[in-house]
C-alpha cells in the first residue's frame, strides 16, 4: 500500500509540474481542488509567517468536508506545508473562515466559523512553538447560531454568527467582528428590512474568551460607496498608521476596505476603496503584523478556467502575492509586494530612454516567458493610453495589455485578447490619477496564468489569463494618442518558489 502510495504522489507531482498554468511563486494549494480557498489565520509567530487555507475532502458519493491547512515560511516566498491546523469533530461539521492573534495572555488563538447546527463561531489555542497542534476550546461553540450564519437572542436582536475577524484587545478587553451575509440574505433582501440591507459587521466582547457579549453592529455602511445588496464577510480589522483598517468582501463585489475612526467601541468609516471592479475574482482577505511592523494581505485569486477543465487538471487555489499595506502622507492607502520577492529575480536585462511613438508598438527584444517581473518608468506625455503588452503571440492573436488609460485616470489590465480558448475576458479598470509631470511606475509580475500590477505604489490590479499559443511569451510596449518616453525598463525571469 505505501509503494502504491509513493507511485501515485509522483504521479500527481509530475502533472502539476508539467502544467502551463500552475503559477510557479504564487502560492498555490499543493493538491486537489481548493474553493473556497480563503487564506485565513494569518500570524508572525516564533520568526515565521504561518498562514491558513480553507481546503475540501471530497468523496466519491459527492460529499464535500472542510479543513483548514497550514503553511508557513521565513521569507514571505518559500513555504513549508505543516499539518493540517483544523479539523471538522466535535460540535462543527467544517471549519470556515476566521483570523489568528494573539489572546490577552500572548497564546495564538485562532477564531473560525464552525459549521453545523450545533456550532457557529469557535475558538482554538496553541502552545507549540511551530503552531503543529491547535486546540479547540471546550467552550465552542463561543458564539452559538440559531441558524446558518446568523443569531437571534433572547432580545430578539438579529446578528451575524459567521467569518468572524481575528480577536484584538483594546483596554484589556477581547473583542471580535462578525460577518452579516446571511443576516443581509434572510432579513435585508427576503423580508425587505432596511435596516438589515448593505455591508456591516457585528461587534461581540469577552472578559474570558468563554462568555461574549453582543453590543452593537461596528459601524454603517454609506450608499455612496456600497450597494443594498452587498454584505461585509471575512472581515479584518486592524491600526494603520494613525487611522484604523476595515479590510473585507461583499460576495458579489469581492475585496475591498475602508479607513477611518476607532473610537467608543464604533468603527467611522471616513473613505473607501476597492481592490476589484469588474468582478469579484480577487477576494476573503487576510492580513499580518510582522516584527518589522509592515501590514501584510494576501487573497483568494479565483481560477479563471471552465469547472471541467480546472477539475481535470487536479488542483485550483491561488493566493495573491502578498501585498504591504501603509499609509501615504496624505492619508490615503499605499501598497506595493514586499521586498523579499526580489530574491527570486534573475537574468535582468535593462533598457533606457525608449521613446514610443504614436500608435506604435516597442518590443522587448531578448525578454520573453511566463514567468517575469517587470519594473517601468514612464514619461506618458500627452498619450491617452501608455503600457505594456505581455504574454504576447508573434503576430498578436494573443495578448494581455497593462496600460494608463489617461483620460479615464484608470489603470486597465485588458484580457480580451489573452487567451483564443478559456478564461475571463474583460477590462480590469482601478480608479487610478497621476499628477501633473508625475511619472507612472508599474511593477508587473506575470505568473503563468497570473498577473498582478502595482502602480506608483498607490493602486493594483489582478487578472487570470490562460494563452494557449507557445508563442504567447512576447512583451511590447506601447502608446496610443501621443509619444511616451519609457525612461527605464528592468526585467527578469523569475524562478520558481513553489515545490511544484
């Protein structure tokens, strides 16, 4: 049996190693069929980033259980599979998202939406130092729902008893969010409640981590940035700077934040931002505080290809990279990945003072593949849209353009043309202005079927491309309705970091 077991794990290492689309330094579920794929109790503990993923059983009969994995890694790059951290038993029948911190007495403790009747929000402990062994609190359910999802107390008060966030002590009080997708879904959208309608969380405290008490939702969501329809799950809450962050989804919308004020146990939100538009394909974010004080997120990156094809391929669960979170000088949010991806550059190859005319298309001579990163300066003058092409076909059947869209002052990543087979074909466009004389800094990492771009360290977009052409490795540049000056252009092959 273990010989066969051997054969069968060389079998499945050699197919995902062979496949054009894994990504080779994002991280990537090590096997099977991951969705959701939340990364969830993200921690810096004992020198090294731990971090959770929903992962799924799945039997024969079409049975689907839960769990939650663990990896961790010393560098943000490199990740070590550990046991699996959480396991359906006792009164939760799956394990659903939630965060990690530390409780009030410096042990990491894990918060998670437990499935079943009997459960609801849970709690589990660790005491080893490589956070191998969690366990889950006798108490649980801590927070106990009377249907999925959601509670109704003797009161008769309507909450949230999903996705609850990570435990934060404030005033040597524990505290915690929960999610309102299904108070939204059964009181907001079936019984026509406004005040159940939009995005909120709700706000529970403890004096033990055993006994919590409901207070009030944490805050209310504003029409001018949300819909009615639109929920607050995975929520993330956290100091930034010298406001507070609200990171979070709605399911239909996906990621996205707000900052603002934290005060008498209320969250304000003062603005918000998106970190997805034309779909919800970049969500459940999960965050960080590290030993050098940088706020770290990663997100479930949806698989792009058709259900059959991505079954067939025997795996699916992608994260972003990570991406440091801070604040800029004008109060407004910055981002950009974290230096320690710079490891895995090779082979640079750099070019100065490239001048690209009107309509015309540059290309990268020597820079070529799947797998890159590229670092741009450009002077976009009067052009109405300056970028670059990547994963190009010789004679452009295929095609992903990155590029400032000037007169929108939007960044688009355009994948209409990125694949003659399967994937999504839209026009990412993120909110994006530059000043006047400012000069647009792209960082593009292109990962076999993802991209991710980061401009000027103020905004970022993500995309699934899947090309099917060999050719489709080519990288131009380009501008449209004026001449651009693309004054320094790095770019390197990047190696892998993932096992397989």
């Amino acid at each position: 049996m273990l010989n066969t077991w051997i054969d069968h794990a060389r079998a499945l290492r050699e197919t995902l190693l062979r496949d054009p689309y894994r990504p080779l330094y994002h991280y990537v579920a090590p096997e099977g069929i991951c969705a959701p794929f939340d990364p969830n109790g993200a921690i810096f503990w004992n020198g090294r980033y731990h971090l959770m993923t929903i992962v799924q059983t799945r039997s024969e009969e079409g049975g689907v259980r839960h769990f939650w994995a663990h990896a961790s890694s010393a560098d943000l790059v490199h990740w070590r599979q550990h046991p699996l951290a959480l396991a359906p038993g006792g009164v939760d029948e799956g394990i659903f998202s939630g965060g990690a911190s530390l409780d009030p007495h410096g042990t990491p403790t894990i918060t998670y939406w437990g499935l079943g009747e009997r459960s609801g929000i849970c709690l589990a402990t660790s005491t080893d130092p490589d956070l191998d062994t969690w366990e889950k609190s006798p108490a649980n359910p801590i927070i106990h729902q009377t249907s999925s999802g959601l509670r109704v107390d003797e009161e008769g008060r309507v909450m949230g008893a999903a996705d609850p966030s990570a435990i934060w002590v404030h005033e040597g009080r524990a505290f915690l969010l929960t999610g309102n997708l299904l108070v939204l879904r059964e009181y907001g959208l079936k019984l026509d409640q406004d005040r159940h309608k939009g995005d909120t969380a709700y706000l529970f405290v403890s004096d033990d981590l055993i006994h919590w008490e409901y207070l009030h939702p944490f805050y209310t969501s504003n029409r001018a940035w949300t819909r009615d329809d639109e929920d607050c799950m995975c929520p993330d809450f956290f100091p930034l700077g010298d406001r507070h962050m609200l990171l979070f989804i709605s399911h239909n919308l996906g990621c996205q934040y707000y900052l603002g004020r934290y005060e008498d146990n209320r969250f304000y939100p003062e603005t918000h931002g998106r970190m997805t538009w034309v779909d919800n394909a970049f969500f459940a974010p999960e965050s960080l505080l590290d030993d050098r004080g940088r706020r770290i997120m990663w997100a479930w990156i949806f698989d792009g290809r058709d259900p059959e094809t991505r079954d067939a391929s025997g795996w699916s669960g992608t994260l972003s990279l990570p991406r440091v979170l801070w604040l800029g000088e004008d109060g407004t949010l910055r981002m950009a990945p974290p230096e320690e991806l710079a490891s895995l550059r090779t082979d640079l190859r750099s070019f100065d003072d490239l001048r690209v005319a009107d309509g015309a298309d540059l290309p990268l001579l020597g820079v070529q593949g799947t797998s890159l990163e590229l670092e741009i300066e450009i002077l976009p003058g009067d052009a109405a849209r300056v970028g670059v092409e990547v994963c190009r076909a010789d004679g452009g059947e295929e095609t992903t353009a990155i590029f400032y869209d000037a007169r929108e002052q939007t960044l688009k990543v355009d994948t209409t043309r990125s694949s003659l087979g399967e994937g999504p074909k839209s026009v990412e466009a993120a909110p994006f202005v530059l000043a006047a004389g400012e000069s647009l800094r792209l960082r593009v990492f292109v990962d076999r079927s993802v991209v991710e771009v980061f401009a000027n360290d103020r905004q970022a977009v993500m995309r699934r491309i899947y090309p099917t052409r060999p050719d489709s490795t080519g990288v131009r540049l380009f501008s449209r309705g004026g001449d651009a000056i693309m004054g320094r252009v790095n770019a390197w092959t990047m190696a892998p970091a993932n096992p397989w």
